[in-house]
C-alpha cells in the first residue's frame, strides 16, 4: 500500500503504459474513436489485443489463446471497470470485473479480474508510427523476476532515424547509479500498426502515433515503458501543481492509486483499498506518501524521492505531456537486499 513503506514493491509488472480513463477524455476538443484498438503484453511476456467500443470490450491473450468480453463503464474514481459477460479463460469467470485506465487512441492499461496479484496489462495504441526524420525515447525498466542492481539497466534512451516505416538507432541503457549500462543497435518496421522487431530480436513492441513507446522482452525477460523525449527540460514544477491516476505493484499486488498537488512543489499520493476500494473510493489505511521532484539531468528524465514513514526511495521517472497531459514512468530500486524492484505509473487527470 502507499501507506506502507514501499521498499519491496514487486517486480511483477508486465510492459506497458499508463494513461488517463476514458471518462478524463484525452485532449482538449479531441474527438474519441467509437472503436479503439491497442496492442500490450503482461508478465511474464502475454501478448494482448484489446479492443474497446461503445460501452463493450473484448480481448485475447495471442499467447495463451484465451479471449474475453463484457461491457465498460467509468466509475466515480474516475477508473474503468471491465465487467466479464464471457472467456475462456479457465482462471477467470463471468461476472467478475477488471479495472482499466484509457487514454483514447494513446495507451490503455488494465487490472486483471481475479487476484489482485495478477500482473497488469499494459497496452499502446494501435496506428499510424510516430513521424521523423528522428525520433528520441527515454524510458525505464519493467524488471524481469531476480532483477540484478549490480548488472541489470534501470532507465535509458533510444535514438531513432526515420526512413517510411522503418526505424533504424541506438538504445543506451543505464544502472540505477546512472552509470552506462550497454548501447546497441534497435531497428523496427511498422506492420499493420505494430512495431516488428529487428534488433534485439525477440521483442514486442509498440510505438503509438503520440509517441509512446512500448518493448516486451519477451517470457520472463521484462521489458521497458516510455515516451517520446521533450526537446526542452519539463518544467517539475508545474507537473507538481497537477493531479494524477495510476497505478502500482506493492509486493506483488496491483493497486489504484490516486495522486494530488500538495501546493510546495510537490505531490501526494494514496492508494485504494485493495479488492473493491477502487469501486467505492475507500483508501488504505495510512496517510500515503509524499512525491519530490529532486533533478532533471536530461530533458524528461528526472530523478524523484517518495517519502514514506520508512524514510525517502528514490527513482528515475520518464515524463513528458502527451496530448496536454503529463505522463510519468517511473522505476524503483530495492533499499533492502533481497526486495525487488518496482514501477509507480501516473497520468495527469
């Protein structure tokens, strides 16, 4: 919970974004699809389709084969539900519901129904790729399982040049203490509005037409989530006047959360209730934890404390305004050894 010392916040992260419910709209004067598609992936490397259109959705997972449908609605959080009328799926049944944050034709991330151990669904928008003649990335690390801090990258960048629909760079990755990790090559060829993969071979990838950018590894590989690298620094502390939806994993758990400005430069977040409290807007038990903004070493990629009654964590956030919305992904290192890594995603109201 956010009210608990959030050192060991599980791993257990698919790849993919987080973005605003359908009810917060996406920007200004913009026009909702009646029928939105998205392509996303899950721990431990499920890839999904989803599809969502006036009041119903369905979905497959194309790894194990399962489909899903039922109907969606928004809630007074402001979150998705997903009610199940029919699946496949021999682990989840009709009548139960998962909850869902949309931002339309930009990225849709989902709570499973079930377990709230059930790692989310992270999603991109399926279309048109993101223009050149360049693009650049900054993005952290969904971590796979016995994540190494010694060895294993935490954040990087991608640099991309533009030729049609293929995508030909570099991706540098980082460790945690900022030290380069590894560079090499990326290539990627749009292909019926998802991103095939050249280099490194093996991935699922997805870059929205808004520019977010969404890599699977792979099972059990991890992945990483991020967005298009702003040409300029972002100003912190406007996004800290903002409130915002998310969600995290805690030990394991997916939870809602909910973020407000605490009016000093920086944010405040809560978590809702685990099972149902996302439904009737009850939050845990605990005051939560205080969000700063601490350093912007590049343009979008900033360094951030939580602090909690345990004392400050920190992590390295990807941020930049997505359709006038500020998107953050963040990536969180263990303090204690043997606790894992973890991954706090918030989109602007």
């Amino acid at each position: 919970m956010l009210t608990k010392k959030i050192t060991g916040l599980a791993a257990c992260l698919g790849l993919g974004v987080l973005i605003c419910v359908s009810g917060c709209g996406g920007a200004a004067g913009a026009s909702v699809p009646s029928t939105r598609a998205y392509m996303g992936t899950q721990a431990p490397g499920d890839v999904w389709d989803w599809n969502i259109s006036n009041g119903t959705f369905t979905a497959t997972n194309e790894t194990k084969g399962y489909t899903y449908a039922g109907t969606e609605s928004v809630l007074t959080t402001g979150f998705m539900k997903l009610e199940l009328t029919s699946t496949t799926d021999p682990g989840a049944s009709a009548g139960q519901s998962a909850y869902a944050l949309e931002f339309p034709g930009t990225a849709l991330l989902i709570k499973p129904a079930g377990d709230d151990a059930n790692p989310p669904i992270m999603a991109g928008a399926l279309g048109s790729n993101p223009p050149g003649p360049t693009v650049n990335f900054n993005f952290v690390s969904v971590p796979k399982l016995g994540w190494d801090a010694v060895t294993e990258p935490a954040y990087g960048t991608a640099s991309f040049s533009v030729s049609g629909n293929d995508y030909t760079g570099t991706i540098s990755k980082y460790l945690i203490n900022d030290t380069l990790q590894s560079t090499g090559p990326g290539s990627f060829t749009m292909v019926g509005g998802r991103m095939t993969v050249g280099e490194p071979a093996g991935v699922t990838a997805a870059m929205t037409p808004t520019g977010v950018f969404v890599l699977d590894f792979g099972p059990g590989a991890g992945g990483v989530i991020g967005v298009k690298q702003p040409a300029s620094n972002i100003d912190l502390a406007d996004v800290a006047s903002k409130g915002f939806k998310g969600f995290l994993v805690n030990q394991g758990k997916t939870q809602c959360v909910t973020v407000i400005s605490n009016g000093d430069g920086t944010l405040h977040g809560t978590g809702y209730a685990l099972g149902g409290g996302v439904e009737t807007g009850e939050s845990d038990a605990g005051g939560g934890v205080t969000i700063t903004f601490n350093s912007q070493p590049a343009p979008g990629l900033a360094k951030i404390s939580l602090v909690t009654s345990g004392g400050p964590e920190n992590l390295v956030v990807s941020i930049a305004q997505v359709n006038g919305k500020y998107m953050l992904f963040a990536f969180g290192s263990p303090v204690n050894p043997g606790d894992n890594p973890y991954n706090v995603l918030l989109v602007q109201n």
